[in-house]
C-alpha cells in the first residue's frame, strides 16, 4: 500500500471521528472546482492518474454537476443541477495526447493552466523530474490546436512557476507580465483565469494577481479572502493518483474534501 493510501485510510478513520470538529473549507459558491495534473497510461505518482481513470472520474462529473465552459465561470446561466468546472494544471504533453482526445469523446470543457517558460524551455515545473523524457511540455502549435477547440480554455499559470508568496510585488507582476506576453505573441486568447503554481497564494499576492485576472485558483481547501479579494482565492478539490477509486467518487459526490484537510494535518504532523 502506497504512503498516499495509507495516510488516506488513516484520515478517513479521522473524518469518521472528528468530521463535526473539523473547520468548513471555504464553500462560498456553487461552483466546485476540481483539479486533475496528468493523463498517463503508467501513473505511478500523486500528480498522474491513467486516462481510464480520469475519464471515469469525468464521467461522474458530468452525471452529477453541469460542468462550466471557462468563459461562463463567472456568470453561468441558472441551472437545477450544481456547477462544477474542472481544471487542469502545467500543460504536460499528455493534456494534448491523452486528455484533449477525450474530451473530445465526452463534449467536456476543462480550462488548462500554462507556465509559460515550461512551454518555451521544457524546464519542468516540478523540481523532482530526473527522467526528463517523461515531463515534456505541450508545444505552443498543440496549445493553438487546443485553444481553437470548445473543449480547452487556457488559463495562466505564471510565467516561471514560482510559488506566488515567495516573490516581492514586482517580481510578481513582472513574471505575470512575462506569461501575458508569450501568449499574445503565440497568437493565442489573453487568459482571464490564473492558477497560483502550488496552488500558494498570500493576500499581497492575490491583490497583485487580481489586477490582470477576474478569478485566481489555489490548492487545497483555506479560508477565503475578504472582499472583491474572494474572487482571487476559489478553492480547488485535487483528484490526484491515490484516490483512484472510491477517493475520488467521494470527493466528486461530497464537491468538497474534508478529508484533505486532515490528510494534510496528518502529513504535515509526519513532516
Ligand atoms: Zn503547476
């Protein structure tokens, strides 16, 4: 059994437990928002699930929620079923591969984040890539290729995935400033929504961010922020690879993960 799983049965005993206890995470919209990483026949880590998995949790989705468009995020039209947008992050190649044939399949809309130096460079946004053969960019032509379809919306997801807090207000504008530029000069839409890279944000940040952004996406469930803030700080529910499963059909029918905030007590406990 992976570390991931048991951590996971251990906090699933402590949600039975203490769920009355635990703080609400921030709940304030009807709009959930999930966050998958990578489509790979061979995951083997939290940040990759296989493509029949993710097409079964997207299935799910759709059963359940009326799954936004990118461009409707922030006014979708009333509906009886409760919304759900669904959002990729770091433009691995698979997004082209793997996700967009299926999304192609299922008629699904995800927004995808894109750290732009990653798609210049093919430096990888994640600092434990030794087997650089498996942590290839999309290229700016296969975005292009996505961008035209229904299904992708591209979002901005920092130029050089810096964690957004650990950056003085210019470094962080300039860095923004530097993502917006390589997408127009690609040819490709201004992105409207932003995804903090490790899902890390401040106030400080979110202020800076919110002046070239309508909304901002982090990580795990937190606290909000006050105030036209609120828009800059949306909470994302992770699907990532050890909740295959019945983890990730809970998170989906919950649209919130209370146990990921004891998965994350726990780990931070063990740290
Ligand atoms: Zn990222």
């Amino acid at each position: 059994m992976s570390l991931g799983r048991q951590l996971k049965s251990l906090a699933w005993h402590g949600v039975k437990a203490f769920s009355a206890m635990a703080p609400s995470p921030s709940r304030r919209s009807s709009v959930t928002v999930f966050t998958l990483h990578r489509l790979i026949p061979d995951a083997c880590s939290e940040l990759e699930v296989t493509p029949a998995q993710a097409e079964s949790w997207l299935r799910s989705i759709t059963a359940r929620y009326r799954v936004l468009h990118g461009s409707e995020f922030l006014s979708p039209a009333p509906d009886d079923r409760p919304f759900a947008l669904i959002t990729v992050d770091d433009a691995f190649s698979d997004a082209h591969d793997h996700l967009w044939p299926l999304l192609q399949r299922l008629q699904l809309p995800v927004v995808l984040f894109v750290p732009t130096h990653f798609i210049d460079t093919g430096e990888p946004p994640v600092s434990f890539a030794v087997e650089r053969s498996r942590y290839r960019p999309c290229s700016w032509e296969q975005l292009r290729a996505m961008a035209a379809s229904p299904w992708i919306t591209l979002g901005a997801h920092s130029h050089a995935h810096s964690e957004a807090p650990t950056q003085r207000t210019a470094e962080l504008a300039a860095d923004t400033e530097a993502a917006l530029a390589r997408f127009t000069a690609e040819g490709l839409p201004r992105p409207h929504l932003y995804a903090y890279p490790r899902g890390k944000f401040t106030a400080e940040a979110a202020s800076v961010l919110g002046n070239y952004f309508d909304a901002g996406f982090a990580g795990l469930p937190h606290h909000s922020l006050p105030g036209d803030l609120a828009r800059m700080a949306w909470p994302r529910v992770p699907l990532r690879g050890s909740d295959a499963g019945f983890w990730g059909e809970r998170k989906i029918r919950n649209g919130i993960s209370h146990e990921e905030y004891w998965v994350e007590r726990i780990k931070g406990r063990l740290k």
